[in-house]
C-alpha cells in the first residue's frame, strides 16, 4: 500500500486563511465595514478559554475585528439574555457566539435560540440547524463545515461512498451526516451514523469508504476496524496527562494514527487535522454575516 495521503487540515486552514485575509483588504479599499466577531466568555473554565483565545487570535490575523466579552460565572440567566439582546441590535457586531458549556445554573439552548439566527456564526440555532437539515442558505456549525472544506479542498471524492460516522452529537456527527448525504458536490454519501448503542461497531467502521470517528474516546480506532484505502478523519480531542509537554497534557485523537495510517489512502492528524478546520469555518461564517449585513 502506498503512503496515506496526510490531510493537513493546518495546511488548508492556512491557504483559507489568506483568501479572507485578501477579501478583508477589498472590503477596505472598498470602503466596506471590517467584519467583526464577538465572543461571549462566561467563567474562567480552562479549555473555553483556550478555544476563545484561538478564535480572537484568528480574528486578529485575517484583519477582522474581534471582541471578548467577559462575564463572572455567577451571572444570571436574565442577565446573559440582556447581553445577547444588546448583541443582536449592534450593527457593529456581524456576529457573535457563546462559548460552551455554561454554567450550570443557565439553560444553553434558552440562550443559544435568544440569538439573531442572522448573527448566529456557531451554526447552532434552530434555525440554522432546520435550514441546513432542508439545504437552504444559513450558517453552518464549524467542525462538520470545515470537515466538508477540508474533504473538497483535498481533492476526497464522496459522491456514491460508504460514509460511516461515530457520534451523533447535535454539534458534530448529526450535522455532518446531513452535510455528507445532501445532494451537493461534497456529499451524496451513503451515511451511517453510529453510537454507544450500534452493535457490532467494528463490522460497520471496516464498511467505509470514509471513516469519521466523533466520539471522545482516545485511539478507540484500531486498523482491525478499517477497510484497506479507506478515508479516515480523526475528529476526536481529548486532553491527555503527558509530562513531556510543557501545558502538562497531549492532544489525543479518537484514531490508533500509527497502526491505522498505513492501512489507509487519506488520513487527518491530530493535531493538525480538523481543529484547524473547525476554527477557520468560524471565520467564514463571520465573513459571511459581514456580507450579509
Ligand atoms: P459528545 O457530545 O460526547 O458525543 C459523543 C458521541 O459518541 C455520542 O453520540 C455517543 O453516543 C458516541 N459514543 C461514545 N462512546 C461510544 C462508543 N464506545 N461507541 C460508539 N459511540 C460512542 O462528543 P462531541 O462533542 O461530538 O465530541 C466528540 C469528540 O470530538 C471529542 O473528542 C471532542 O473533543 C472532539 N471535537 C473535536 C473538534 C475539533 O475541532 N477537532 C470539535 C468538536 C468536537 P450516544 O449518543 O449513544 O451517547
């Protein structure tokens, strides 16, 4: 078998990157309004500030504007709705998200469906969510869009394939398994979507032609699972204790990366794969409420 192709979801973040960055420069010349993103930060958890941290970073490198909006944890659910009503009404905010999870004490979906659906860049307001399960126009959430960029720009061929998913989130595997079987260039899979409850899961994985592992359970896949040639892209993150990195953890994928890669033609890292992916579709979809509005 050959070398797997290395999908480099760093690499093709990278190339999306410098498109919006030259699109926010023409905007400029043209007199438009620099896009701009905030982001609402409710407590000090660790790994929410991480992400939060990356997503101003990003702002910051294509030339969009970007603000952070800080609130303690003991904020209360009313007082996060106000915010968000201020948020909906400011034309100078193209759009915005509410980094998950929040406290416990605040009901997510009350304040995920108090957002401008026009505004709502993380793709998950019902609205969005019913206009992407219809193929209409709005915007899509981050990981299964930068999934789909990063299979089209890779050159992976989906139309008539064996796609088969584990997970079923509402933020991950659910999406994207409408997004593969549409009627779309990226898509008109044969999806399968799998979870804790599916029997026989290795017999199903070793079925695909492409294989999305979207579950949270470090190198769960192992090559007695994969069908030789096969796609694999590798969604899963976990934060791993490992003393020979200076944060204290490593980043582990739900895929076996060294015993699978050999066995497959295409392959994500992790990292490198899809977390680079799920950030810059943030971006795109910013761009594209600025050119909404
Ligand atoms: P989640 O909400 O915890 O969902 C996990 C899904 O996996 C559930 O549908 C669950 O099934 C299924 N599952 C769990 N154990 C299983 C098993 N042993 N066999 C089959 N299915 C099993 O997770 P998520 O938010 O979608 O995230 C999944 C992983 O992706 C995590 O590692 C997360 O960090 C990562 N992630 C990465 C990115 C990125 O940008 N790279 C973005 C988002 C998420 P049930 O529904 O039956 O419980």
């Amino acid at each position: 078998m050959a070398e797997p192709k290395i999908l480099s979801g760093k690499d093709t973040a990278k190339e999306i990157r410098q498109e919006i960055a030259v699109e926010v420069a023409k905007r400029k010349e043209a007199g438009l309004k620099v896009p701009h993103l905030a982001a609402v930060l409710v407590g000090n958890d660790g790994g929410s500030e991480t992400y939060v941290s990356y997503k101003v970073k990003d702002c910051k490198e294509v030339g969009f504007d970007s603000t952070l909006i800080r609130r303690d944890d003991d904020i209360t659910e009313e007082e996060l709705l106000e915010l968000i009503a201020e948020l909906n009404v400011n034309d100078d905010i193209d759009g915005f998200i509410v980094q998950l999870p929040l406290p416990e004490h605040i009901d997510s979906q009350r304040v995920i469906t108090a957002i401008d659906p026009n505004k709502d860049v993380d793709g998950f307001h019902p609205t969005n969510v019913g206009r992407m399960n219809l193929g209409l126009d709005g915007f899509l959430p981050a990981t299964p869009s930068g999934i789909i960029e990063l299979l089209e720009r890779n050159g992976i061929e989906t139309s008539g394939k064996h796609c088969v998913i584990i997970g079923r989130s509402n933020i991950v595997g659910s999406p994207l398994s409408v997004l593969l079987s549409r009627n779309r260039k990226v898509g008109n899979a044969t999806v399968t979507l799998c979870h804790s409850r599916t029997k026989d899961l290795a017999e199903m994985a070793r079925q695909a032609d492409i294989l999305i592992p979207a579950l949270g359970k470090p190198e769960f896949v192992t090559a007695d699972m994969v069908k030789e040639g096969a796609v694999v892209v590798d969604v899963g993150t976990t934060r791993v204790p490992d003393n020979s990195k200076k944060s204290g953890f490593a980043l582990k994928g739900d895929v076996k990366f060294d015993e699978v890669a050999p066995k497959s033609s295409a392959i994500t890292p992790v990292p490198g794969g899809v977390g680079p992916m799920t950030r810059v579709a943030l971006l795109m979809n910013t761009l594209k409420a600025a050119r909404m509005q």
